[in-house]
C-alpha cells in the first residue's frame, strides 16, 4: 500500500516535469532541430558591432557559437542553410536595464535590501518576454527596483521563452546589485501615509549616510571574517565564526570587486555623491544607471571608471528628468565612458535598434558606436562580453536576422537565435495564427463565460497584468504594479 | 538635428542672452561680443531686457531655463518674412514628389510650389539641394502646454484635468503655456502641430489645434475650441467610472454593465439638455415672445457640438466600446472621431459603413491582451487602411515623447502600411480629421507654412532636421536640449 502510495505521489511530482519536458522538447523542434548541428546564415549584410559592416557575409554556427564569418563558408551536409540576402544582421540586443520576467521589483520595506534576490521570483510564461524576442533582444539584465538606497541584487538572462526559468539565467555572469539615489530611495513620491511613519531616508544626506552606514558595517563585518580567517590559518581551534550576515554579504562582495553596483541615479550632484562614497570605501560603481544628468558630470564618470546606461531620449516624465537631454549618450562616449541604452520598459525593450539610431542622431556617434551601445557596450558593463555583444569567433551565436538596416524604422525582425537556436521566428509565429484564433474563439464560445444557474456572476474584464516600465519609480512597497502611462 | 549646423544670426544672439543669465562665469560680456550686428541698435533695449530677464529667471530656478527657450523675440511676433527654398526635393503629400523644386513662402502662407516658380524678390532664399522638404507633423492625440512634468514634482505645472465629471466649459487653450519646454522640444523633431486635450471624468472639456509656435496661447492656437473630448464609459475601464484603470475594483459583469449604461445615460441626458436649450435659444431669438432661457456655461459649451458643427472625440480603446461611442454619437447626431482605437481593426467594417475616423495611439504600446499576437498594435494602421477606414496616428504622449511621432508611422510601415500612407497618417489626415485639412497637412499654395526641411526620409530616426517654418516663420533650431548640450558639451 505504502509502495503504491509511493509511486502515485512519484507519478504527481514527476508529470509536470515530463510535461515541461515535452513542452520544451516540442520548442525545441519547432525551432528546426537545429541547436546540435551546424546553420549556415548566408550573405548578410553583418554588423559585427566589434569590427564594422561586413558585406555578403556568411556566418556559420556551430554547437551555439559562432564558429566562423566571412564570404563564401562552407557547412556540412546537414547544416541549416538560412539565406538571408538582402536581409541585415546583428548581435543580440542587450538591454542593460529590464524588469521583465520578475513577479515583483521593490522590497521597499528597508533602504537596504541587499538581502533580496531577483533570481527568487523571475517568471519565464510573461508573453512580454517573447515580444522582446520579436524585437531582436535576446539578453536582460535584471534589477531590483529602486526604493531603496541599497536595493536587491540582480540577474542576466538569456530570453529562452519557453523553458524553465533556470535555464534562462545566464551562467558565469557576474553578480551584481541595485543602488538608488534621489528621490526613489527617499521616497518623496508620496508615500506619506498618515499615521504611517516615514521611512529613513527622507532626504540626499540621508540616502549618502545609509549607504554610508551600510559600507561601514559591511567593512566590518569583513574584518570579523578576516580575522577569524587569520586566527583559523594560525590554528587558533578556539576561533568562533562571526554569524553570517546576507544583508552584509553581498556588500563585503562589492568591496572585494566581486559584485557590480549598478546604481539609478539621475541629477550630477548624486552621481557625484556616489563616485566620492566608491572612492572613500575602495570600491567601483560598475554602472550608473538612467544617469540623466552624466552630461554634466562626463569627465568625473570617466575618471572613476563606471560605465553609464541612460535612456536614448526620455526626459520630463519626473522633476529629476527634467535637465534630460538626448544628447547625453553622445557626450559621455566623447568623455571615455562606455554606455549602452536601455529600455527599463517591456515595451521599449522591443525597439532597442531604434533607440540606439537615436543618438546618431543627437550629437552625431557613428554607426557602429551607436550598434554598440545595445551590443557590445551592455555585455562589457554585465561582464559577458566574451560570450556576447559581437559577432566574433567564438562567442555566442546570439544573434538577430533583420528584413532592412536595423536603425531604420521600416525594419522588421525575421529571426531571433539565442546560441544558435532559433526562438523567434516570424515566419512560424505567422503560420500559427490560423491556429491560435480557432482555439480563441473555441474558448470565447465557451459556457465558462456565462453565469451558472444561481452561481456567481463572471467578473466585469480587467486590463491585463500591467507591464513593467520605469516601475524603477513606481510607489507600491513590493507591489510593482507598473504601467505605460508613467 | 545638429544644432551647429545652422548658424542664423537669431540664434546666435538669443542663445548668447540665454546663456548671459546662466553662464557660470557669469560674465555679460558673451551678450554684447555675441549680438549680430543687427542688433547693434537694439542693444540698450536688449540689455535691460536681458537684466529683467536674469532676475526673473534667477527665482525661477526650476522652470527658468525652459522659459527661455520659446521666449522668444523677433522669429516670433512680427511680420513674417518672405522665403525660397530652392532646389529641394518637396515631399507634397497631397500630389506627385517634385525631385528639384520651389517652395516661395510669404506671409505665413505657402506662396507657390513647383518645378519652375519665379522667386520674389526681397525672399531670403534658401539653397536646400539634397534636402527634402515635408509639411509639418501633426499629432491629435497630446497635452502638450497643459503639463510639465507628469510625475510626482510639479502638480503646478499640470492642467489637464477639472473637478467633476462633466467640463464641457474646460477650454484646453486657456490654459496652455506657450513657454512650455514641450513645444520647442516637439517641433524641433518637426512635428509642427498638435491637439491638446483635456483629460479624465466623462465629458473632459474642449481640446485646442495648436500650432508649436507663439508668444501667447492666442497666437498658438488655430483652433481654440477644435473638439469635445469625452471619455466614453465601458466595461472595466475608461469612461472615469469605479472599475477605471488597471487594479482598479473588481465587480462582476452584471454590476460593471449597470454602472456603463448610467454613465451614458448620464452623457445622453447632458446632450439631450444641451440640444434642447440650443433649440430654445433658437426659438427665443426668432420669437420674442418667447421667454429667454437662462445663459448656462455648460450647455452653451455643448451647443456647437450637439449640432454637429465640430467634431467630439471619444476616448474609446475596446471594440465595445468603439461601437458604442459610433452609436451613441448617431444617435445624439453628433460628429464623432474615436482616439484610441486599439481595438478599431476589430470593428473596421462598422467604421467605415459609419465613416468615423480614429486616431491612433497605441501603436508603440504593448498589446492589451497576454494572448494578442505581438505585433497587433504594429499592424492596426495597415488593418483600418486596408479597410478603407479613415484614420491617422498619433504619439498618445502628453508631452515629453510627442517629438517621437514619426517613428509610430514607421514602426506601422514597417508592419504593413504603404510608406505613404504612413507619412499621411502624420500630415494630411490629422488635418483632415480635425477639420483644419484645408489649411495644414500638405504643401499646396495658400495653406499655412508648416514645413520642415530634412536631409532624408522625415520618418527615419536618423534624419536631422536640417530648417523649420512654422506659420511662415523660420524657427532657430534650439531647444532647452540643445541649449542644455550646448552648455555642457565640451565641459572639460
């Protein structure tokens, strides 16, 4: 009986995961069978974002990397042969700045949440996810919202809509964490609640000394442990372990260079705030994220080393936005710095090649500086710039087939791949609509949507779950609740 | 847009008198070294302005610095001058491209158009080979001037929205700020004229035809009163009512459907109280006898609009809801234009048969639904186009990212819709379908000077504007971004 009882609650566990299996399986196939084997993408126009535009290009993948570039390749007898005359392509877009796929933004319970882990609640099933797929971006970096000073720490994920969660975390990215200055992290956004009290810190001096405070308990902490490192290599056998801290951990990590700060921050005085604070405990802000005013403060970005991840053009949505100016990528590039675009929005996530067209446009960057800042730039601020960014030998056949020059607005995706397999396909997503609307209207003619004899009615309809955008700045403690209006 | 690559004499000395009272070297030698020649003779008058100025901006220290980018003297008032632009490519819209043409500007009017013109003489012509020249874009869906900052900062600064449900008497133009950050910032990426509406409760008030350009809202605005504005009541949202928004309560069907016939039945009974008082109005007038009704501001507001005189624009993104609004303006004989629109394609036949415009305004947002296919807002233009529906397309911005209309018509080209249809959808048919087709939206003698001139496609991202006339005035192309550039670009 017990054994019995075994295998039905074995066959209960294990059904899901068989199911997703197939499902994934299923993904798999549809894509064309093609992630063991070898494509041949065939005389494209290459943007290499790494060494210019190659004209009729082939590209070869294989096992997922790029395995070559260049005119007339050969491939094996059972390669895939994608003929893609005419047609442009691109790395991967990278969108150094998304809140995609995660369940929730803001623990804005503390102003040091370095505790908080995004990677705890990413959801794989947001269809916002495959329309960033159908906009050529295929890498995010995930952050933490920004109530707080100190926020949760980050993840990077590779797009691959359809499988596990765990399979889109991007392995061997460096980890990193979320800062905020300004008027996030000291919650003037009304949050004042009556009866409510307010959350420190309530103003720019206090947002400096939480971070502050947070650095030197962090400090230490890590002299706790290194001294009790020092007494156990001595042989001390009396040495008592300090108690782990995990809110302190991760900051011992930043000290060590062994986790990113990626830190909102939008008027110069706090970028300046931040850049003394790094400077003062020894640490690098990896990059400043929105940086609105990096304009302005272009050559002490530069001479600290941080990298800087600015929206292409949006300003005057918020006081602090309001001395934004689109020039801003422009001048910081001209400063040294290296920037990318983002998005911080699913529905901007999905045009990043028209964002990053933007700044050839104010103040004039080249081609392949502007490509670079929705390539390769993000994969350096991220770290992972020798699996992605570039259409280079040996990295990661990330890459998107374009039916025109990819900053003109007339241009569609026709095909996305994330190492080397395909997971958008236009084409496909077009043969299966016929499909998709007899199961919808099945599903509308349905009887669940009429009220039972007797039973509750059905409820009124409700916009879908709101997407995620600029919910850097959305009030609601752990609630995201974002939305395109702003 | 470079604004390096123009250096007229206006912008020269305006930006030096801008950058007098922010410099911070604080010196006011740039103003005088920096004045044209031209100006030499204003130079005592331009000096105490200038000081007037500085102080008054000083205590603005927020909003100072956008005052000074419209604030503007000679390119604004005055007297239109007379232009040529020579040997351009001239994108008409409403006929044939001419590859190498004329356009003669003259009193804020377009004075001729071709291949052969005789050039006036006294035009300050202006050799355009290898730009093109497109009419300005036009965008219905905006409230530009009646917000600042739409966040959290500067409720001062925002006036989109009354108490109440009903404001038929909220006059958008009233209340635009001419000195808006908004307006420079918008025109200088060509979009040359908006609609700014009003917002929220039912009946939110009258939205106003602005062209980007003017001292005073007086001189903005072509149409002060262009449109009522109403929020049509539906299930789950829009209309204002208890389930508005997203997360807003949740009822059921039977409640949520109860609460949308009240709200119209509340609009219906406005509308029928506005038509009856025009009629008594009417009768009294004809009729002595007859006693007079009382002046109300509310129902004289509605009186042009019940009689089908101008268009009511009906805020309405669901099928339903689109239908019903077609329906209820039928009904009422009211001249309807949906805004919206996100679910027009679906009703496209209804539309047509009823020949109701929609403007678009959802074309760069996510679709509504998690099963839509995810290019159904890319691909509505193309859908009512095919159909034969009257339509264009709009930002849907308030402000800030009006500037970016273009790439929503070619985000939509890019999705089925003719390139040419995709430049009307921003030119001609805003025009039309606001009722200001025959004076805006195309380049043909005797309309209004509205012209940008490109060195490429007006709709790819990469065109820089290269000159820009509004109401037959050369525009300098500054902007508080470009002045914000100008200041710190070389910051060393």
């Amino acid at each position: 009986m017990r054994k019995l009882f075994s295998l039905l609650l074995a066959l209960v566990v294990l059904a899901p995961a068989v199911g997703r299996g197939a499902r994934a399986q299923q993904t798999r196939r549809a894509a064309g069978g093609a992630e063991a084997g070898e494509t041949l993408i065939r005389n494209a126009t290459v943007l290499t974002a790494s060494h210019g535009t190659l004209q009729n290009a082939d590209i070869l993948i294989r096992n997922g990397k790029i395995a070559a570039v260049g005119p007339n390749l050969k491939a094996g007898a059972n390669a895939r042969v994608v003929d893609a005359a005419g047609k442009f392509v691109t790395p991967g877009i990278i969108d150094c700045h998304s809140h995609s796929m995660l369940d929730t933004i803001n623990e804005g319970s503390l102003s040091v949440t370095s505790m908080a882990r995004t990677r705890d609640v990413l959801n794989p099933t947001d269809p916002d996810l495959y329309r960033e797929l159908a906009g050529g971006t295929t890498t995010l970096n995930l952050l933490h919202g920004s109530a707080n000073s100190i926020g949760g720490q980050n993840t990077v994920v590779k797009i691959k809509y359809g499988r596990p969660a765990a399979e889109f975390i991007f392995q061997g990215a460096p980890p990193g964490i979320k800062f905020a200055l300004g008027e996030n992290p000291k919650r003037s956004n009304g949050f004042n609640i009556p009866g409510v009290p307010r959350r420190y810190p309530a103003t720019r001096m206090g947002v400096e000394e939480t971070i502050r405070d947070a650095f030197t308990r962090a400090r230490n902490y890590k002299r706790s442990w290194d001294d009790y490192r020092a007494a156990q290599s001595r042989g001390d056998k009396a040495a008592v372990p300090p108690r782990r801290d995990l809110q302190l951990e991760p900051l011992v990590e930043v000290l060590e260079g062994k986790r990113y700060v990626h830190s909102h921050c939008y008027r110069a005085d706090e970028i300046l705030m931040l850049i003394r604070i790094a400077d003062e405990f020894g640490f690098k802000v990896r990059t400043f994220q929105h940086v609105l005013e990096g304009y302005k403060v272009a050559k002490e970005i530069a001479a600290h080393g941080a990298g800087a991840s600015p929206f292409a053009d949006n300003w005057g949505y918020k006081l602090e936005a309001y001395d934004a100016i689109p020039y801003n990528t422009a001048v910081m590039t001209r400063a040294g710095i290296i920037v990318s675009v983002n998005s911080d929005s699913d529905e901007r996530a999905r045009r990043l090649n028209i964002e990053a067209a933007k700044v050839m446009k104010y103040g004039g960057l080249t081609e392949e500086e502007a490509l670079r800042t929705v390539t390769l730039n993000p994969a350096i601020q991220l770290g992972i710039d020798k699996r992605v960014g570039s259409i280079d030998v040996g990295k990661d056949a990330d890459l998107v087939i374009w039916t025109a020059h990819p900053f003109s607005v007339y241009a569609r995706v026709e095909q996305t791949y994330i190492e080397g397999e395909v997971f958008f396909d236009r084409a496909q997503d077009l043969a299966r609509r016929a499909d998709i609307q007899r199961e919808r209207e099945q599903l509308e003619r349905a009887d669940a949507n009429r009220p039972a004899e007797g039973g509750p009615q059905p409820g009124a309809p409700r916009g879908r779950r709101p997407a995620h955008s600029h919910d850097d700045d959305q009030p609601q403690n752990g609630d995201d609740g974002g939305n395109d209006n702003r | 847009m470079k604004p390096e690559a123009r250096s007229q004499k206006p912008v020269v000395s305006r930006a030096a008198v801008v950058g007098a009272w922010r410099s911070e070297r604080g010196a006011w030698r740039p103003v005088f070294t920096a004045l044209s020649s031209r100006l030499v003779a204003r130079r005592t008058l331009v000096a105490v302005i200038c000081s007037l100025l500085a102080a008054h901006c000083t205590l603005l220290t927020v909003f100072g610095q956008q005052a000074s980018t419209n604030m503007g003297p000679e390119f604004m008032d005055g007297r239109p001058g007379t232009y040529a632009i020579r040997h351009a490519r001239i994108v008409t819209v409403s006929g044939a491209d001419i590859e190498d043409g004329t356009v003669v500007i003259s009193d804020g009017r377009i004075a001729a158009v071709g291949a052969n013109v005789t050039v006036p003489g006294g035009a300050e012509t202006i050799d355009a080979r290898g730009l093109s020249v497109y009419p300005g874009m036009i965008d219905l869906g905006t409230a530009v001037g009646l917000i600042e900052i739409t966040e959290n900062g500067a409720t001062g600064w925002v006036d989109t929205q009354e108490v109440g449900d009903s404001n038929p008497n909220s006059m958008a133009w009233v209340s635009v700020n001419p000195h808006s950050a908004h307006v420079a910032v918008t025109r200088l990426n060509g979009v040359t004229s908006v609609l700014t509406a009003p917002q929220g409760g039912l009946i939110s008030g009258q939205a106003a035809f602005l062209n980007l350009l003017g001292s005073t809202p007086e001189a903005m605005a072509l149409v002060r009163t262009a449109a009522l504005v109403i929020n049509y009541p539906g299930l789950g949202g829009g209309g204002g009512g208890p389930f508005g928004g997203f997360g807003g309560q949740q009822g059921n069907i039977t409640e949520a459907i109860n609460t949308r016939n009240q709200r119209v039945e509340q609009l219906r009974k406005l509308l029928r109280d506005a038509d009856a008082y025009a009629r008594a109005q009417a009768a009294a007038t004809q009729d002595r006898n007859l006693p007079r009704p009382d002046v109300d501001v509310v129902l004289s507001a509605l009186v042009p609009y019940v009689r089908g005189e101008r268009p009511v624009v009906f805020r309405a993104d669901r099928a339903g809801e689109i239908r019903g609004a077609v329906q209820f303006a039928e009904e009422l004989k009211l001249k309807p234009v949906i805004l919206g629109g996100d679910d027009a394609w679906q009703v496209a036949s209804f539309l047509k048969e009823h020949n109701v415009p929609v403007i678009l305004t959802g074309t760069l947002n996510l679709p509504r639904r998690e099963d839509d296919f995810y290019d159904v807002q890319y691909e509505q233009a193309a859908k009512l186009q095919q159909a034969g529906v009257r339509f264009c397309i709009s930002s849907g911005d308030t402000a800030a990212d009006v500037r970016n209309l273009p790439y929503h018509a070619g985000m939509s080209a890019a999705f089925g819709l003719p390139k040419a249809e995709a430049l009307k959808a921003v030119t001609l048919y805003p025009a039309q379908i606001i009722g200001v087709g025959d004076r805006l939206g195309s380049i043909e003698v005797g309309k209004i000077a509205n012209l940008v001139v490109t060195d490429g496609d007006l709709l790819e991202t990469r065109t820089n504007i290269r000159d820009l006339f509004i109401n037959g005035r050369r525009v300098p192309l500054v902007s508080r971004h470009t002045e914000l550039y100008e200041q710190f670009k070389n910051r060393k």
